[in-house]
C-alpha cells in the first residue's frame, strides 16, 4: 500500500462477480497507532459484476487526526453487493496487516 503525496494512502484489491449481482457500497479503513482513516461510496456499480477479475483502487483520505507514516498497518474492505435473484444484499469483508510505503 501506498502514501500519496498529500498523504492519503491508495488500497488496491480485486474483485469477481457476476450477474445479476451488482455492487452498491464499499467501505475501506486504514489504521495505524500514528492515524487512521476511512473512505466509504455508496452507489449503484460501483464495480462491474461481469464475471472478470476487477481491479480496483480505492483512495483514503489522510487523516483527520494525525498521519499515516512508512511501518505497518491494518487494512480492512467491505463490498457490499445486492442479488436480485434472492431479494437480497451479500457482503464481503477482508481485512490485512500490512506495510504503508511513502511513494
């Protein structure tokens, strides 16, 4: 994972669905003992749901309080996803330990 130059960090990831299910929501939260943030959109495909392999990039915002620095951090992901099929929402959730690099 990365810190940009403003200080945001950039989350990248992958994701696979397929149709009908479509995404809505995601949520990404970064922490570390010197500053946590999060970044959360909902609306309608936010990724496609085509049965290929998506890449994503989801950007948090530098911290309100404190900075993120180069050391280890927690990353956790949550996609939410809608079948219409069944009436209803799925979710997916991941979370890592892993290491912010200054870019």
């Amino acid at each position: 994972m990365q810190i940009n130059a403003d200080g945001a960090v950039t989350v990248t990831g992958w994701l696979r669905c397929s149709p009908p299910v479509y995404t809505f929501e995601y949520s990404v939260g970064v922490i570390q003992q010197t500053g946590s943030g999060n970044s959360v959109l909902s609306q309608r495909e936010i990724l496609p749901c085509d049965g290929k392999r998506q890449r994503f990039a989801i950007v948090v915002a530098a911290p309100t309080d404190g900075v993120f620095i180069d050391g280890r951090a927690d990353v956790g992901i949550y996609v939410g996803l809608y079948d219409p099929m069944a009436g209803g929402d799925l979710a997916l959730e991941d979370s890592v330990s892993t290491r912010l690099k200054t870019r």
